[in-house]
C-alpha cells in the first residue's frame, strides 16, 4: 500500500473520532449549538447515540492503530466503523424525517449536515477499506491467496 496512502487514512480515522468527541463535549456542554430542538423527544432520542457513536470512535482509533502497525485487522474494524455509520445515520434520518428536523432553522441543518457527513464518511470508508483489502491483508510466507 502506497505510504501516504495509508497515512491520510489513519488522519481521516483520527478525524472522524475528532468530531464525533467534539459533537458529544458541545452537546453535553452547550447543546443549543447543536441542537436542533429542546423538545423531550428530539433529546431523548438524541441522548440514545453517545454509546454508538463511542463504539465508532473505537473502531477507528482500533482501525487507525491497525493501519499504523500494518495489522490486517485493520479491514474488519474499519468496515465495523462504517457499518456502524450506516446504522446510526439510517435511524437519525429516519427520526429526522418524521420529525420535521431539517427545517429548524440552523440547527436543522447541522443535523442534516450530520447526516450527510456520516452518511459520507461510512460510504468512504467501506469503499477504500474494501477497495484496498488485500493492500490491507497480505498473504504471509507460504500462504497462497491468489485465488481468493
């Protein structure tokens, strides 16, 4: 795998865990900057995700760490980051869609754009991970994996 290859992806892992701390630490500390309503089902519902997305934000510090020591297990646990992804932002979306989310003001369209990041960011990382498997998994000596 091509070196700088493999070192923006670690960066984008460190940067997906990034912002999704940073969203949690606003949140909990100044939730009128991204919170697209004060209302007890937006909160409640939103008070849901913090567990998710920290298991997100553990499998891409993992898969960074993966990625850093060329370890294969980097192609499962990035594929469990995005696919977590995909899970959190098909429920978000959805709630947001029969909660007329989007259309409260700012703070609606930062959960758009949430949805679209995450959305983005899942489609980017199962592509490149699955794209790049067997860069990611070589065959150790005297394994034969050309026919997989």
């Amino acid at each position: 795998m091509d070196e700088g290859a493999r070192r923006r992806l670690i960066w984008a892992c460190w940067a997906v865990a990034a912002v999704i701390v940073a969203y949690w630490v606003m949140w909990f500390a100044h939730r009128s900057l991204v919170a697209a309503s004060s209302g007890s089902l937006y909160v409640g519902f939103e008070q849901a995700f913090p567990l998710a997305d920290g298991l997100i934000v553990v499998f891409v510090l993992l898969g960074a760490r993966a990625l850093a020591r060329r370890s294969p297990s980097a192609v499962l646990l990035l594929l469990l980051a995005a696919g977590a992804g995909f899970y959190l932002a098909a429920m978000d979306v959805l709630f947001d869609l029969e909660h007329d989310v989007w259309s409260k003001g700012a703070n609606g369209l930062v959960e758009l754009a949430i949805n679209i990041v995450t959305v983005a960011a899942s489609l980017f990382f199962s592509s490149w991970v699955w794209s790049h498997r067997r860069e990611l998994d070589p065959p150790s000596r005297g394994d034969d994996r050309a026919g997989r």
